[in-house]
C-alpha cells in the first residue's frame, strides 16, 4: 500500500520535469513521507528499513527529483540526535572539511544532494555522524551531478553541532542509492525490452534479433542482482547496523548500473539519447548514483578490509553464521 | 520481472549443528588435501566419500522415508550440498542421482523405479550420469536422434549419447530418447531410465583438456530396455527434462566451483598485505554474497512448488561468469605466476584457469540461458 501511494505521488511529481522544488517538496510533506522512519509518536509512519528500500525503489524508478532519501534518513539522524523541528529538508555530506569548537561547526561541505534548501546536514563518513544546523550557512556555489540534481557546496561558521549517536548516515545513504539504483534498473530494462518489441528494423522487432535479446538478458541478470543484494541487505538493516550487507548492495549495485546504462541506450539507439526521450532521466541518474555515497571500489575495499581481518580460514563460517542469524530475525519478524 | 526475495529460507532449527557435521565430516575425510583436490570437487567422483555422506544421512535429505530418505526441509538440504562444495569434498558420485535424478524419479517415476532404486542412491551407492547431448545435438537439444522403438518385449535403443559425464562410474543413465518422429522435436522424446549394465551398451570415456577422464560417449547398439524402465508419459520427456534442468542450473554448484581459489586469494591478501588483493576479494565477497541470495531464493522457490526456469538460468549464467572471471582476475593482478614448480597456487590458478571455460558449457551454454531469459523477459 505504501508503495503504490508512492508510485502514484511520484508519477505526479514527473509529469512536469520543469516544475520547481518549491511546489514538488510541499507534497511530498504533505504525505508525510519525510517521516517514513519515524516513529508514530514522533509524527512519522513507523517504517523499517525494507519499507524504506521499497518506496525508494519506486523513487529511483520514477527518477523522482527530490531528496526523499536523503531526507528519510536525515529526518531519522536528527530525531536520533534529539532534535525535532528543521525548517527545510534535512540532507547528508560526505564531504566535508573543518573542525568543531564548543560544539560549533566551522568548514564547508561539497556535493551536498540539495545543499540549498537544507535546514541541516548530516556529516557522515569520518568519526561520528555529526548534524549541523544550517542556519546562516553559505552557499558558497550551486552545482548538479551529471543527471542534474542539486549538488551544492556549503560554508559554516560556528554552526551549532549535535551529535548523531550509533548511526551511520553514509550506510543509510549507500542503502537508500542501492534501492534508487534497483528501481531505475528495472525500469530501464522495461522501457529497453518494449522498444525492442516495437521498433521495427530489417522487417522486424528488432528484439527479434538475437544480439539484442542477450544484450538485455545480461541486463536483467544484472538488475536482479542489484535487486536481490538491495533487499537483503534491506532485510540485515531491520536486525542491526547491517554494514557487510550494505556494503555488498551498493558495490553490487554500482556494478550493475555501469551495465543497465550501457544496455539501456545500445537498444534505444539515438531516440535513448535526445532529452526529450525519458530514458536519460534513470540513466543520468544510474552513473550519478554509481559513486554516491561510496562507489564500486570504495565499498570493494571495506569488504575486503573485513572479510581478510577474519582468522585465518573464518570467511566461510562467518558468512553463513550471519546468514543463518539474518534470515531467522527476518522469518521471526 | 526481476528475480527478487518474494521467495526466502529460514535457517533452520539446528543449523548450526548440522553445518559443523557436514564441516566435520568433510574435514576429516580430505585432511591435508591441497587446495587443488578441493577446486571443482563436483567433478571428482569418489564413492568412498559418497558412501561416507550416505551413512552420513546428507544424500536424500528432503525425499520421504519410505524410499530412505530423510524428510528434512529443504533449507536443510540446501546447507548440506553449499557445505560440502564449499569443504572442496569429492561428492561426483552421487551428486546428480541426489540433484536431479531421484528427484525425477519421484516425481515422474513407478512406484517399482522408486522403491528399487532411491534406496540406494540415499546409501551413497547407486550412480546417475545423464544423457541427453549427442554429437549432433548439442545446445539444439530437441534435435536427438538416439531412438527407441517400441517391440513385443519392450523399447530397442539404437544410437549414441556424448557428454555424459561419469557414465563409466555410473549405474544408470536418465536419457532423453526419440520415441516419435524426428519432425515432432520435443514432443517426440521420452525419457528411460538405464541401466548401464545392459548388453549393447558401449561406454568410452573422453580425455579432456585438463587431462581427466570423467565424460564419456555411449553408443547404444540394439538395447532391449522393458518398458518398465520409461519414465512418465511417452512425450512428454521434454517437459520433464526442461523441470530437471531448473534443480540442475540454480543450485550452489555454480558459485563455489571455484571457491578454493578465493579462500587461497583471502590467505594471499592476509599475508601480502597488497591493497589490489585487497579490493578483488571485496569485489569477489560482494558477487559472492549476491549469488548466494539468488540461489536461496530460487531453491526456496523451487521448493515451494514453483518452477523458476528463468531464476535459474541467471543464477547460472551470472555465478558461471563469475567463476570464470575469479581466475583471469588473479591472474592479471599477479606480476608473475609460478606454474612449474609445485606451489598451490599456481597449480590451483593452472587448474582453473584450464577447467573454467566448461563451467559454462556443462549445464546448458551460456548462449541457450540467455535465450531462456530473453523468452522470460517476453523478447521471444
């Protein structure tokens, strides 16, 4: 249900790609979904992680132009770091540059996704998360990434600091790109295999043609992989912190999308390519995703550092432990 | 129309206990086998082990008592066959009678086929090998020639099966036979079941490249076979074979084939201490992880009654591609390679550098998936 009062929101918020933020983010305010992860007393839906995956799957296969993610899981750093009313979206950095004094932020963040209408940040990725007020930051320059979605570098002075304890934003926002990623995945190959079905070439469908139907089988083998390391690590995050799984998801993803974006335009040929054509909205966005919130090699190097930091002759047995302690949680839930 | 988790295992009660008995079991019997013995293990008949497992009660786990089996779940099973491929244990001999041919015959075969036989392929003592390609019938598989005609004392069998893989270690063969004409493709197959010692059969094994001897041809030269040894309908061998295929392509066999490699990588990265080894065992882990929760959710699927045909084929074809791309991955990250002078891992990487380009061959080739999954996705 929530998933299909998300498909209908988000089809509503892309029928005009021009419409600016300023009358798209009120709606989604308005249902509420900001608060997926909150609990019902604070205001929120009282979600979990697998709802979370869902709706932002359906967002990523709408390639809604928003920071729902990053809000979903910011609104849930800040309720964690006791602090309730933002004005504005809540967003997360994961680059950032500076110091704290008397719990006041001094430095800058880059590639913040929507920078400009944050009522705070989420510094993640180095120590302790961290949510910086936004009050009275600077917007020092407003930037996208390739698929032109907001990406701003911000400047603080003495910006007032809470601490965010036992969270991990940049897992949250690796998790929320893994469903963004699985989402534009799928519907990309289903836009590739309807083309295939329609255009016509050398007197037939060119999905006919042999070359073009293993092209896209080797895409929805590797959409399903992204799909299914999405969901399980989605399932490890209802149980604990789920770092391994989060990690395996995005590096996973991230793979997979260099992929669907290479498929995807091989079948739509020059049409794939004008902006007029809705594919670039989920391919744009598929190697923009690609890097956020850690690419490929950045989550490769953390499981790697994990799995040879185990006693010799332990990878075997620690992975089907985990497996075995995840998928009871999950069958008990 | 993607695989997703609509379909899980729980782990199951005991677990735990039963992974550390397969482990033990495993353990022991291989002792200082070196990685090499343990890459591909699928591959290495051994009835001495089979017969192990058997006592063991790991062979028909999910199959009902009646026949010997065990009536466990099938999560129980699942973690029987991933711990023994990933001990590198030599399960050849039994592993297609427990995969895929005992599950046939209990769902296709008479009750006189199953009493006789499951019995003992739960031992660990009765063989399968499977025949279906033939030398001009390969990824065509509906184009078999081998033919029985139907006579007063039963079926006649005359023509040539190839590929089989231990058929010369085997008992019987589940063979894909034309019963009608050759115009009918698939609805002109039957399957038998065979024994191999039957007079007119000739078995010959097959040199391969790495140098083992473990497929075979066999040349069938006016076999009478009862028509009690027909499995289901006259006909209908297609649709029983395509449901045989879905046990055969999704299973754990088609991640940890080369899975003595990666623990050798881990070793290498633990005592190197270089960061490209670093990175290739995390992108290793991370495909790893992601096909063992394709496969689960596939086995899981099957074992609900569903019939996964498309989940399979990309579980095949996605964990073949990365068993393959493990080898050539080391090797291009190593300066150099000692081949020639007895250490593990040049032997183990020679192996599977060799022996790799079959495991997308065995099975169903990569070529015959991808069609499988473009039909699925609705381009056929």
């Amino acid at each position: 249900m929530l998933v299909d009062m998300a498909e209908k929101l988000f089809a509503d918020l892309t029928t005009d790609r021009s419409a600016p933020f300023a009358t798209l983010w009120p709606r989604v305010e308005e249902m509420g979904f900001g608060g997926l992860l909150l609990g019902e007393e604070e205001g929120g839906f009282g979600g979990d992680a697998g709802d979370a995956f869902a709706v932002l799957k359906t967002a990523g296969a709408a390639a809604l132009p928003l920071p729902l993610a990053e809000e979903v899981f910011g609104r849930l750093a800040a309720a964690r770091a006791g602090v309730v009313d933002v004005p504005g979206i809540v967003t997360i950095a994961t680059r950032w540059d500076g110091g704290i004094a008397g719990r006041r932020f001094t430095g800058t963040t880059t590639a913040v996704p929507w920078g400009r209408e944050a009522g705070a940040v989420v510094l993640t990725g180095n120590g302790p998360d961290l949510l910086v007020m936004a009050r009275g930051a600077r917007v020092l320059r407003e930037d996208a990434n390739p698929a032109g979605e907001p990406r701003d570098t911000l400047s603080f002075e003495g910006a007032e600091v809470h601490e965010v304890p036992e969270f991990s934003a940049l897992h949250w926002g690796a998790l929320s790109r893994s469903a963004q990623i699985a989402g534009a995945l799928d519907r990309a190959l289903a836009m590739s295999i309807e083309y295939a079905n329609e255009r016509v070439q050398f007197g037939r469908p060119i999905g006919k043609f042999q070359s073009v139907q293993h092209s896209l089988a080797i895409f929805a083998m590797e959409a399903s992989a992204a799909l299914s390391a999405g969901q399980a690590a989605a399932r490890a995050a209802e149980v604990d912190a789920a770092h391994f799984e989060i990690a395996v998801a995005k590096c996973r993803a991230s793979q997979a999308a260099a992929v669907g974006h290479a498929s995807a335009h091989a079948a739509h040929g020059a049409i794939g390519f004008t902006m007029e054509h809705g594919l670039n909205h989920l391919t744009r966005r598929l190697i923009a995703w690609r890097s956020e919130f850690g690419g490929q090699a950045f989550w490769a190097d953390r499981i790697g550092e994990h799995v040879l930091t185990m006693p010799p002759g332990q990878f075997w047995p620690n992975l089907t432990a985990r497996s075995d302690v995840l998928s009871r949680a999950a069958g008990s839930k | 129309m993607l695989m997703s988790d609509t379909f899980r295992f729980t782990a199951p009660p005991g677990a735990d206990e039963l992974r550390a008995k397969v482990r033990e079991l495993a353990e022991g019997y291989l002792a200082d086998k070196d990685p090499v013995t343990r890459a591909n293990c699928w591959m290495r008949p051994d009835p001495a082990f089979s017969l192990l497992a058997g006592e063991a009660g790991l062979i028909g786990m999910v199959w009902p008592k009646k026949y010997g089996g065990h009536e466990r779940t099938a999560a129980e099973r699942y973690i029987v066959m991933e711990e023994l491929l990933a001990a590198g244990a030599p399960v050849c001999s039994h592993w297609v009678a427990d995969r895929q041919s005992g599950a046939l015959l209990l769902k296709y075969g008479t009750e006189e086929q199953r009493q006789k036989i499951i019995p003992g392929i739960v031992r660990g003592e009765t063989y399968f090998c499977i025949g279906l390609s033939e030398p001009g019938s390969g990824s065509d598989l509906a184009s078999v020639r081998t033919r029985a005609t139907h006579t007063a004392e039963g079926w006649r069998i005359n023509g040539q099966k190839i590929w089989s893989t231990i058929a010369h270690k085997s008992h019987y063969m589940i063979a894909l036979i034309r019963t009608g004409s050759e115009e009918e493709r698939q609805k002109g197959l039957s399957q038998f079941l065979i024994d191999l010692s039957m007079p007119g059969i000739d078995i010959r094994p097959i040199r391969d490249l790495t140098g083992t001897e473990e497929f075979t041809e066999v040349f069938f030269d006016d076999v009478l076979v009862p028509d009690s040894m027909r499995i289901g309908e006259v006909g209908e061998g297609w649709k029983q074979v395509t449901a045989e295929l879905a046990l055969e392509r999704s299973g754990p066999e088609r991640y940890l084939t080369s899975f003595s490699l990666l623990n050798a990588l881990i070793r290498f990265g633990q005592t190197s201490g270089r960061d490209d080894i670093r990175r290739l065992v995390g992108q290793a882990v991370a495909e790893l992880w992601s096909l063992r929760e394709m496969s689960m959710s596939t086995a899981a699927k099957l074992a609900s009654g569903e019939d996964p045909v498309v989940e399979a084929s990309i579980v095949k074809d996605l964990g073949t591609g990365y068993e393959q791309e493990l080898p050539r991955a080391v090797q291009a990250l190593l300066e150099e390679v000692d081949f020639a002078s007895g250490d593990d891992f040049g032997r183990l990487l020679a192996y599977l550098l060799q022996a790799s380009p079959s495991f997308s061959l065995r099975g169903g080739t990569r070529e015959v998936l991808r069609g499988i999954i473009a039909r699925g996705l609705g381009l056929r």
